[in-house]
C-alpha cells in the first residue's frame, strides 16, 4: 500500500507540472506543439537525471519519482529511457524499431480511437 501511495502522490504532482508547463508554453491549434515538447524532452533528462541519483537511494525514491512523479509528468521519459538503454547495450536496431514503431503505432492508435468514437479525425 506505501508503495501506491508514494506512485498516486509523485503521479499528482506530475500531472500538474505537466499541465502548467504546458499551458505556460501553450501553441495554436495546427503549430507546433512545443509545450509538450517540452514536457517529453524534460522529463528524458529528469529520467536520465533521477535515475542515476536513485540508484544508491532505494526502490521507494524510484516509485515516487520514475513511476509517479514522471510518469505523470510524460510517459515519454520511459519510452526515451528503454531507447536509450537498447543503446547502450549495443542494441542499435531494436531501438530504431522500438522508436519507429511506438511513433507509428501510437498516432495510428489515436486515429483509431477518434474514428472509433465517430466524432472524425477531422475534427
């Protein structure tokens, strides 16, 4: 039970942090998305960051932070960190192919729920 509290905690504060930076760095619809952008390429250097520093500091610091506070924050820090950690183990190709296809898939996902909810992926 500590455990889920220290992931809701992190994760609600990393939700806000989310939605305050992005809306602090909000776009028009059609432009860039640049405050999302931000959040996901921040949040890869606090994975990157955090993960080091909770090595030597115990699993309860990687639930609150790695699993809840970025995790809420974007879960794109753990999809740059499997990448990443591919990499690192010489895996260069199943990294190509794990960012290729999360990128693919997942716009193709949201296509599919959108046309799915018959509201149009025009819309």
């Amino acid at each position: 039970m500590n455990s889920i509290l220290l992931i809701a905690a992190g994760g609600g504060l990393g939700a806000v942090a989310r939605w305050w930076l992005a809306s602090l760095v909000a776009s028009p619809r059609g432009a860039f998305p640049l405050g999302i952008f931000l959040v996901n390429v921040s949040g890869c250097f606090l994975f990157g960051l955090l993960h080091g520093m909770c090595q030597a500091r115990g699993s309860e610091w990687k639930l609150a932070l790695l699993t809840g506070l970025l995790g809420g924050y974007t879960t794109f820090s753990t999809f740059g960190w499997d990448t990443f950690d591919l990499i690192r183990q010489d895996r260069v190709a199943l990294a190509a192919l794990n960012a290729v296809l999360s990128v693919v898939a997942g716009v193709l996902a949201v296509w599919a729920g959108v046309v799915l909810s018959g509201r149009g992926a025009g819309e």
